[in-house]
C-alpha cells in the first residue's frame, strides 16, 4: 500500500514540475528517499512513518522503508506513467538523509 500511494505523489509532483518547466517527456527522473511520512488520506492521525534501509536479509529485493519495496514503488510509477507522456521514463532512487523524498533530476 505504501508503494502506489508514494508513487502516486511522485507522479503528481513530475506532473507539476514539467508542466511549470515546459517539459514534455523524460529519459529519467532521479528521486532522492529519506524517512518518509505518508497518509493516505490526508489525515495527520493516519500518517505512517517509513524508515530507510537498503536490503532487507530476507529477500534480495532492495527496500527503501519499512513495507517499501524498491521494486513495487517502481511497478507503482510504471503503472501511472502508463498511458502518458512518462510512460518510458527511466525512475533512479538514491537513498538519502532526511526526513523526506524529491525528485532531484529530470533528463529530458
């Protein structure tokens, strides 16, 4: 569940950044995670915190949060790419410091 809800704020903020800089289509986006906070419906009291970590010893998948699974937040932004002009858009996650996400480079 994390996983489509972030990828869906990630689609929402790529939106809005290539439409104030005119771009229409992406090579790749480069996307910085750190501790995340989400809610999925707004509501302070239903906000969950994600911690970063790099691989989880249970499976070779690289995981990013707690129940973030690298690969599932990258099926999510596929997904609601699909059918738009980011569709073939290349998503590179960096873990990093801090108390958030951003998308800290579009290659057009």
């Amino acid at each position: 569940m994390h996983d489509i809800l972030l990828a869906k704020e990630i689609i929402e903020a790529l939106k809005k950044i290539a439409l104030n800089k005119g771009i229409i289509e992406a090579k790749s986006v480069n996307i910085e995670i750190g501790k995340i906070s989400i809610s999925h419906d707004g509501q302070l009291q239903h906000l969950e915190e994600i911690h970063p970590h790099t691989k989880n010893s249970d499976s070779e998948a690289e995981h990013f949060g707690v129940g973030v699974n690298i690969e599932n937040l990258e099926f999510g932004l596929k997904s609601l790419a699909k059918g738009t002009s980011y569709e073939n858009t290349k998503f590179i996650f960096n873990q990093t410091e801090g108390n958030n996400w951003k998308i800290s480079n579009i290659e057009v």
